[in-house]
C-alpha cells in the first residue's frame, strides 16, 4: 500500500495498517499545510450552541484513547492527555439551554457540574499531534518506509483493470489519498462536495493558565503546560493559503483575554487548512471509478476522536474485505 500524506490520517492509518502487518509505504511533503501541523488535537464529547453529543463519541472515544496509547508504546511519546473542560455560556439563552439538558440527563456521563458561568464537563482530551507525527515520521524513516518528497497525480499509472499502481518506478497494490486538501485530493476527487477551512490560533503565556484544562465559549483555550497553552481558532471557508493574518491575530488575542481573565503574551501564531464535506462527516473508501484508488480524510474538528476508528475500518476492508461504514463511506454522495 501506498499512503500518500502524513498528516493525521495517514499517520493513523500506517500504524494501523503496520500493527496489522500490512506492508506500506508513505510520502510525505512535511506537512506543511496540513490542518495537524496547527491543530490542537481536541476531543470534546459535548460541542456546538445547543450541547449536543459529538457523534458516536461514546463509542469511539475509548477506543481512540486505546489507539493513542498504543502508539505511545510503539512511538516512545505522550499523546494522551485528558482535560477538564469549562464549556462557559455566552449568553443566558445558552445557559438555560444547558441547564435542561443537564437537569433531564441528556449530557450524561459527562456533565459533570453546572455552574452560573459554565457547564463543567468530564471525558475531554488533548492529543499531542505534533508529537505523533514527528515520532511516526522518524520511525518510518528509520524503517525506510518515508518517501519525503511531493507526489504529482501525473506522476501515477494506473492499471487497466487488476493491476499495480506504478509511481517513480516502484508498485503498489493501492494508493491511499490522504493529503487533506492539497493538489492530489482536488485532482482525483474533484467532484466531491469538499471545502477548504482555514484556521489560525496562538500560542500563548499566561499567569495562572493551568496544564491539562479547557476553557471554551465559541473559541478556546488549551492549558498544554503550566503558564502556556493554545488558543483558537478563527474559520474562513473557502481559504487554502496558510499567511498568519493581523485581523485574526487581534480576534484570538481578544479571544484568550477573555477566557484567561487577564493580560497574555503572544508566543507564536500559525496556520493551516482542514478538508471538510458537507454533512460535517468524514469518508474513506474506494474511488468508485479508479482501480487502485482509496480516500481516507475530510476530518474536519473531529478529527482526533475519528481517526483511529477510521483507520482501522481501512485495515478491516484491506484485510478482510470488509464493508466500509456507509455513514463514512466516500460514496455516499450521488456524483
């Protein structure tokens, strides 16, 4: 097989694929505008104005912290690191809202607390994606399975039929495309209902910012350690350049005053751009039209809690001829 993009599908997907002795090979550009190099790795099981439950996360959420601990051990890395989360209201409208689903249980099991300011919620997560991918890189370039270069789709041959994938004169039972919304993504599915979102946060220094804790009211705020954490992130549909922009430097820095509660320091701003489809879904499957040709991405803010779970219903249709979930399946969408 051949991965083409590390961000973090194809990171997840190679462990996955390499824990279940699949044979494969990833290319990788760096990364250099992936959402993962930016992202803040957040598993949150209640999101959105109406406190809803992310999706499946009662299910997938063990099974990611599974996954992510098994990586530690191969990788040699902390990724896991389990959060409070202060979900604060914005307006009395949002709070009554809260205060009866938390009084009919509906946000169990992990409302924890409501409070005048904020509901209080158990079972969220930071993984630490820069370390992921820095650790998986290094492993697969030790092992010889990195290709550090950028792949062109001119570059691929495709078989009629049965056949290998032939690229820069090796071949591949398969490529996966997991390159989020670079070139290769827009070339081979460019009838998809994708769009490009573009975020920026901070890296921030503040008193009294506590490690491993969330606070969060439209934007958030990530204590990664003592006095230093992550802010973000500010969302432009549309947008695939990565230029750090003052008008969102002036939003994040109002943003962490105000859940900070005080003054901050500004360590570094950064840039990158997400895949998302329509139904806020991701997809994986085969090309329908394609011999050869899989997708694994379009993660959107979830992407930390669907990863693990996708990858390996990637290894299950790769190895045993499994059906992909059709909820997830790429052809879901009439083309």
């Amino acid at each position: 097989m051949l991965i083409v993009g590390q961000g973090l599908a194809g990171t997840a997907l190679g462990l996955e694929l390499e824990a279940a002795g699949i044979d494969c090979a990833i290319v990788s550009d760096g990364h250099a505008t992936a959402a993962s190099r930016v992202a803040a790795g957040l598993i949150n099981p209640i999101t959105g104005q109406r406190f809803a439950r992310t999706w499946r996360v009662e299910e997938l959420r063990p099974l990611a912290q599974a996954a992510y601990r098994r990586w530690e051990t191969v990788l040699g890395v902390r990724l896991w690191h389990d959060l409070r989360l202060e979900r604060r209201f914005r307006d009395a409208t949002e709070r009554e809202r809260a205060a009866r689903r938390f009084a009919t249980g509906e946000l169990a099991p992990f409302a924890r607390a409501l409070t005048d300011e904020a509901l209080v919620l158990d079972g969220a997560a930071r993984v630490d994606l820069p370390a992921l991918l820095g650790a998986a890189a290094q492993r697969w370039r030790s092992s010889g399975r990195l290709r550090e270069t950028r792949a062109g789709a001119e570059e691929f041959v495709w078989p009629d039929g049965v056949g290998a994938v032939r690229w820069r004169g090796e071949e591949f039972a398969a490529v996966i495309c997991c390159t989020g919304h670079g070139a290769l993504a827009r070339a081979w599915f460019a009838g998809w209902p994708f769009a490009a979102i573009k975020g920026q946060i901070l890296t921030v220094r503040a008193a009294g910012l506590a490690a491993d804790t969330v606070r969060h009211d439209g934007m958030w705020l990530i204590g990664e350690r003592e006095g230093q954490g992550r802010v973000g992130a500010t969302f432009e549909r549309d947008r695939e350049d990565v230029d750090t922009t003052p008008a969102a430097r002036e939003q994040l820095i109002a943003a962490a005053r105000r859940l900070v509660g005080g003054e901050i320091e500004v360590a570094e701003q950064a840039a990158g751009v997400r895949l998302a489809l329509a139904d806020r879904l991701p997809a994986i499957g085969w090309h329908p039209r394609r011999s050869g040709l899989g997708f694994f991405g379009a993660l959107g803010s979830k992407g930390s809690l669907w990863a693990p779970w996708l990858a390996q219903r990637w290894c299950a249709v790769l190895a045993r001829g499994a059906e992909v979930p059709p909820e997830v399946a790429l052809t879901r969408f009439a083309l």
